[in-house]
C-alpha cells in the first residue's frame, strides 16, 4: 500500500485556483449596493412619525405631572413587569 500527499495536494491546487480565479473577477468589477424600501414600509415609515409626536405629547405631560408632584405609579403594575426578570 502506497500512502502519500498526491490526493490532499491536487484538492488543495484545485481550491487555490478557484480563490485566483475570484480575486481577478472581482478586481475588474465594482458592486454597488441597492437599497429598495417597499411601500408598506414607508407607510410604517410615515406611521411611526405620527407615534413618535404622540409619545412626545405625553412624554412632555410625564414631565409636567413630575414636576408638579402628581404623577403616581400602581406598585402591583411595577412589580408584574419585574417579576419575570427576577425570575430568571
């Protein structure tokens, strides 16, 4: 039985070859990136818009019930919301 190198070094030239012939492809060519944005997201584009303003509205009436010192947190609700992190 005859054990040597001549099948490993013939795969490893065949891949070789291949990488060349990828690098000489690609130095003649310039890809560009495309972007496309389908009309359903510019419409939740357009959607989100409407909701950042909202919550800007009621961030800025948070402020004002912080302030004034009538802003009040339901304990119970704070507590179901951390429970499944403490849990973990």
């Amino acid at each position: 039985m005859k054990i040597d190198e001549t099948p490993r070094l013939g795969a490893l030239r065949v891949y070789g070859q291949m990488a060349e012939r990828r690098a000489e492809g690609a130095v003649g060519k310039k890809r560009k990136d495309e972007v496309q944005i389908s009309a359903e997201a510019k419409q939740l584009l357009d959607a989100r818009g409407l909701e950042e303003a909202e919550r800007s509205r009621r961030i800025e009436a948070l402020k004002q019930e912080v302030a004034s010192g009538t802003y009040y947190v339901e304990a119970g609700k704070i507590a179901e919301r951390l429970l499944p992190f403490l849990l973990k």
